[in-house]
C-alpha cells in the first residue's frame, strides 16, 4: 500500500501534475521523505522515482521542521508507536487503517492528537471509489426512496502459499501479528456503513478461520490462528439493515472483488468498486416463483449501468488531496482519528459478538 498506492499513484502523481489545487488558486508540491527500515531497498526507490531524501531514521525525520505530514502505512501492529512519536514532533498525521489494534489505544491517539492540535486522517479510500461515489450521488438524488437492506460480497481466493504463492502478506493470516480479516474489514465497513446510510446500532458476527495452515513468503507451512472470515449482520440508525460478508477463502462469482446491492422502495443499485448498475421501481420484473417451469428470464439483463459522466481518478490519490488541502487550507476531511477510532471499535465489538454468539449494541460515540 506504501509503494503503490501512496507513493506511486497518490503523492507522485500528484506531484507530476504540479501539486495540489489550494482555494486561493495557489499550488503546493510535495516533498516526499521516504523512511523505512531498510537502507537498500529505500535507496532504491529514491532511486528509481528520483526522490531527493530518505532515510531509516525515523527520529531524525521527525525532528526536521519543514516536514508538515507523517503517514504512516507500516503493517497494522507498528502504527501506534511511530504515530506517538510524530504527534509529538507536532507533525499532522495521514494513517493507513486501522489507526490501531484497540479502541483503547485509538482512544489515546484522539487524545494525544487533540492536545497536540495537530490535524489527522485516516485513509477511507472506499468512499472515493468510482462505483461507492455513484452511489453517493444515487443516494443524494433520492433514487432509492426508503433504503431497506444493503448487501456486501467482499473477497476472493487468497492462495495458501502451498502450491502458488499467496498473494497477501503472511502477516494478515496470524492474530499476533496484528492480522485478521475483520480488524483488516471492519474499519473499512464502518466507515462505509456511516458515510452513505448511518452509524451502526448493533453487530452480529461470525468470525472464522477456515483454513489453519499456510505457507510464508520463505515457503515455510505456518498456523493461520487469524479470522479469514466473516458474515456479519449490521443495524443502522434509521433501521436499514446491511449484511456483509469478507472472505479471503470465496471464489470470485460477481464482477468484482466487493460489490454492495443497496433495495429500496423506488429502486435498487449494485455498485462494485467501480461500476453502478440500477434498476428502478418503473423497470422492475414480475417474478413468480414455480419450481415446475424453466425460467428463462434474463434477470441481469433488466439492470441499467449508470454511466461515468465526471471523471474519477484514483481514490487513494483524491483523498491525499483532500487531506493536504484540510492541513493548509482547513479544507473538510471528516475522515479522522474519532473516524477512524468508530472502525476499530466496530471490528473488536463485531469479534466480540462473534465470541459469545451475540449480537451486540454499538453505543453512540
Ligand atoms: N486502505 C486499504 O485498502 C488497505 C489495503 C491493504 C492494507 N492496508 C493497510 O496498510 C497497512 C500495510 O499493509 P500492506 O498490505 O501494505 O502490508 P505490507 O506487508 O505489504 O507492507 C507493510 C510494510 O511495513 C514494513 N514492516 C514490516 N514489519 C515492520 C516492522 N516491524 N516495523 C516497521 N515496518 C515494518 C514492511 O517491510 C512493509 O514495507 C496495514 O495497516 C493494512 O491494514 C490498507
């Protein structure tokens, strides 16, 4: 996510295009400072990207006064640390999700950000998907009338290392690791959930791991002790209900790897990262269900896509720009550590569920 995502597609493109558009018409550039752990590999990119400045100091970055930004994308169990140490360098921070491994410790982020008066973001990037901005718009023009039920497939064939190389880092797979499919998803769900139908109410979830062994990135058979699994039922305020499942062991069957069907009284969308199909009241078919006959009834033909009228870059590239304009300019960037904070505490509360069996309330923030 660091190379390609942040680096590659988001901060250096953005660079190549001449920085980022402020509300005074002014145009700010980047200047990346790459910290790693590893000197050769760090000198390498800054190479290839020619980037000035690297180094696997992270102190000494953070002490340097022209740094306005620390983002932070390390695996998950690194962040809080690195994050401490750059709020108390006074830096404002941009994190990869989640922001941490417990709400106990997302809590002390907010509070130690707040105190600091530093500004922080956590990457939402789902929201600035092509296809869940359709759906934003469809939601705002009122397409749907009443929304009743939101449907999420999310996942894929994660190999497991035996035969063909897994494609996701070994890391995800063990619980002490800080990996787990729900701590990886439910932030993301949350957020999701929150920004286009309202805050959850309540959790009901079952979190498993279906397959125990895999194989690392040196070839040797490891125990999986993380969830590869979850179906999960969620209440919204306003009393929409939304099932999601995440899998890292379903073969693919849709049209991409996460698609949402949304039903409402006037009509139905399926968006996926980046298509819209919709079908309205006015268009919708008259099944009727009889085991006796053949149906031949083309059911996927009575969707209609909903065409690309703006263009929409990369999700992760618009979010940086936005977080860049909230640090210089106070341009709005709901997307912070209390953001954040709600997805960590959904996924422990949607473990906790998956635990005793229960469903579980989400209290208001
Ligand atoms: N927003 C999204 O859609 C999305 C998708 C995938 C991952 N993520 C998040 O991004 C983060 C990184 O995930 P990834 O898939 O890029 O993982 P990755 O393993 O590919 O990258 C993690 C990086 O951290 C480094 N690292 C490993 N151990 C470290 C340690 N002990 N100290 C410091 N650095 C260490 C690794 O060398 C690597 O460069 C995770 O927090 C994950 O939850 C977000």
């Amino acid at each position: 996510m660091g190379y390609r995502q942040h680096l590659v597609r988001s901060l250096l493109a953005i660079q190549a295009d001449g920085g980022v558009e402020l509300s005074d018409g002014r145009r700010v550039g980047i200047r990346p400072v790459l910290v790693g752990r590893n000197a050769e590999k760090l000198a390498e990119i800054a190479k290839r990207h020619e980037i000035a400045e690297w180094t696997t100091d992270l102190d000494a970055a953070l002490a340097d006064p022209r740094i306005d930004i620390y983002f932070d994308s390390q695996l998950t169990s690194a962040r809080v640390p690195a994050v401490k140490k750059a709020i108390a360098a006074g830096k404002n921070i941009y994190a990869e999700k989640p922001i941490a491994e417990t709400s106990e410790e997302a809590r002390d982020l907010i509070a130690l950000a707040e105190e600091a008066g530093v500004k922080n973001g956590v990457v939402h990037d789902k929201l600035y998907l092509p296809g869940l901005r359709k759906l934003r718009r469809l939601i705002d023009s009122g397409f749907f009338g009443r929304i009743l039920s939101v449907r999420g497939e999310f996942g894929y064939w994660v190999f497991e290392g035996d035969w063909i190389p897994s494609q996701r880092p070994s890391w995800n797979y063990r619980s002490e690791d800080g990996g787990g499919i729900v701590s990886d998803m439910f932030p993301h769900w949350n957020y999701v959930l929150e920004g286009l139908f309202g805050q959850v109410r309540s959790v009901y979830a079952q979190a498993v791991t279906h397959i125990d062994e895999r194989v690392d990135e040196q070839g040797k058979p490891y125990t999986a002790t993380a969830d590869d699994a979850a179906y999960a039922v969620f209440e919204l305020e306003g009393g929409v209900i939304a099932q999601l499942n995440s899998s890292w062991d379903v073969r693919v069957h849709r049209n991409e790897l996460v698609e949402f069907q949304v039903d409402g009284t006037l009509g139905s969308a399926v968006v996926g990262l980046f298509g819209a199909e919709i079908q309205p009241r006015t268009a919708t078919p008259r099944p009727t269900w009889n085991p006796d006959v053949k149906d031949d009834h083309d059911y996927l033909a009575d969707w209609h896509q909903v065409p690309e009228t703006t263009p929409m870059g990369n999700g992760f590239r618009a979010q940086w720009e936005d977080f860049i304009r909230h640090v210089l300019d106070d341009g709005p960037h709901p997307y912070d550590f209390r953001s954040g904070a709600r997805g960590v505490r959904l996924a422990e509360l949607a473990l906790r569920s998956s635990a005793g069996g229960k469903r579980i309330e989400v209290p208001a923030e």
